[in-house]
C-alpha cells in the first residue's frame, strides 16, 4: 500500500476539493442528491441531507463497498469537509471504518460555520468532537477567522471562497509532505494552519503568526513551519527566533525544493483535551 487520496464529502468538502488542480492528487468526492460526485448518494433524488447527520451517516453506511473500494491501496486518507450539515459530518466515520478496514490512516480538515449560523456551529462543534477522536490527525479552521484576514467587512461569501482556499492549499501541503515523515512530525492529534505568501520567508512566516484560522494557544506544543520553497540557514534562524519569542517553544523548520516566493504554513497545534472539554 501507497500513496494518499483526498475526500471531499458533502457540499463544502466537494468544492474544496474541486479547487485541487494538480493532476498528481487522486481525489473523490461524495455529495448527497448531486450526479457530478464520484460517490452520489441517494440517486439523486434528494437534495442533500438538510443538515441530518444521522441519515448522511445511513446513506454513507448504504455507500460503504463504494467509498471502500475508492480508498483500497491507498495508505493515507485525507478527508474534507464542512461540519454542520448533514453529508459531510455524517459520512467521516464511515469513511474512517472504512480507513481503519484498509489499515490505513486518516487525516481530517474541518470547518466549523460562522458564529452567526448558531446551531449549526453549535452541531459543528459536537461533531468535531467525535472527528478529533476518530481520526488520526484533524486539521480545524473556523470560517468566523477568515474575515479577519481581508479586514473585518469582508462578504459571507468571500470569506467561505476564502475559506476553502485556504483548506485546499492545506490539503495539498499535508499531500506533498505525507509521503515522507511529515506524519511523525505532526506529533499532535489537532492542528489549525496559518498561511501567508511573501518572497521574503520570515515575513510570510511573521504575518503568519497573527492569523491563526482556529482558536490556538500559542505556547501548547510545537508549531512546524513548512514552505515549498528552499529556506536558507540566515533565515531559518531568523524563523525559529521569531516564533520561540513569541511561544517559548522552538518550532520544528520544514521547506520544500522550489524556488521563487514562499508559500509559508503554519501548523499550530491545539490542545486536545481543551478542545474536548
Ligand atoms: N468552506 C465552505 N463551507 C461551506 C460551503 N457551503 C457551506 N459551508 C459551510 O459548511 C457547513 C456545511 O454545509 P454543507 O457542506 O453544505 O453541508 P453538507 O455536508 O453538504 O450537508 P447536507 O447539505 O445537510 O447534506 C455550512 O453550515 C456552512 O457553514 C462552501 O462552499 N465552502
Ligand atoms: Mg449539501
């Protein structure tokens, strides 16, 4: 076994996983009701799972041979979503059973709905729970973060294209570096990112700390600092010093073989029993 394949379940989960251009990335998606997924479920006779995770759930158990036989071979599955709705939350653990039958491993990216959508976030952060326990490692973002990164007027709209940007280029950062031992690396169960661009690694790596997508406290654990591009020494220290004033930790440096800009993320470790609590 080999290699990792990408899930984007429900609505959300499918079009993060539509931004995913890289022929290299093997990706699937499951929708409810919806003829363009790999997986559709329920034959298109329905619209969605209107925010019922227990029949997502049903319908994903109706669907298991199907999501068992895209992920067979593949040792590492990275499974997106948006919680709150019915698809997406209600298909994880039946994915992970499936994951769990192929001895493989299961890395989940989540998102929890804007503080105005009450009830749904509310659901989001109970099915979350259950996700951080299932999963080998879960990245969280919080779309009520994102505006804050175009300044505080930005559009619904915008900050959820934003958002699953944002999960995109985590998912295909997580991609590239699984295959190695980014796995190990990743030490903690949770994580949220922050990600910012710039020619210039330790600013891309500076503005990065301010702009965590998920409630973190700084000082829990090891941040690991990635980048496509080659870091040089100057500056990894500069990086290292940075971040181990600003959290008293010295984070772990981990850079790619491109040249040109910096894409810089951030991999922020939460702490798991808070998050439980
Ligand atoms: N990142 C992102 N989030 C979205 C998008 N659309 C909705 N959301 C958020 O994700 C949550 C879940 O919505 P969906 O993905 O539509 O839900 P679903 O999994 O398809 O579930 P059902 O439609 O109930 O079957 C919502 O509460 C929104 O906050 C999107 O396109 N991208
Ligand atoms: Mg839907």
């Amino acid at each position: 076994m080999a290699g990792t394949i990408v899930i984007g379940s429900g609505g959300a989960g499918s079009n993060t996983v539509s931004r995913i251009t890289a022929d290299h990335i093997p990706v699937v998606t499951i929708n409810t009701g919806d003829h363009g997924s790999t997986i559709s479920m329920a034959d298109g006779n329905v619209d969605g799972c209107r925010g019922d995770h227990d029949l997502g759930w049903a319908l994903a158990y109706d669907y298991k041979d199907d999501i068992g036989k895209a992920i067979a071979g593949y040792s590492n599955v990275i499974v997106t979503a948006g919680l709150g709705g019915g698809t997406g939350s209600g298909t994880i653990p039946v994915i992970e059973e499936c994951v769990r039958e192929s001895k493989a491993r299961m890395v989940s990216v989540v998102s929890i709905p804007m503080p105005f959508e009450k009830t749904r976030r509310e659901t989001a952060v109970r099915q979350m729970k259950k996700i951080i326990q299932i999963s080998d490692r879960t990245i969280l973002f919080d779309i009520g973060k994102m505006p804050m990164r175009g300044g505080d007027s930005l559009p619904i709209s915008k900050a959820i294209s934003l958002a699953d940007e944002m999960m995109k280029e985590a998912i295909v950062r997580i991609y590239d570096m699984l295959e190695g031992p980014f796995f190990s690396t990743l030490s903690e169960k949770v994580y949220t990112i922050a990600f910012r661009s710039s020619n210039d690694p330790v600013k891309a790596a500076t503005s990065a700390m301010n702009e965590y997508l998920f409630d973190a406290d700084p000082g829990y654990g090891k941040i690991i600092a990635t980048s496509d591009s080659k870091i040089g020494r100057a500056d990894m220290k500069a990086i290292s010093e940075t971040i181990g004033s600003r959290t008293g930790i010295m984070p772990e440096i981990v850079c790619g073989k491109n040249e040109g800009d910096h894409n810089v993320m951030l991999f922020i470790p939460i702490s798991y029993r808070s998050l439980l609590s």
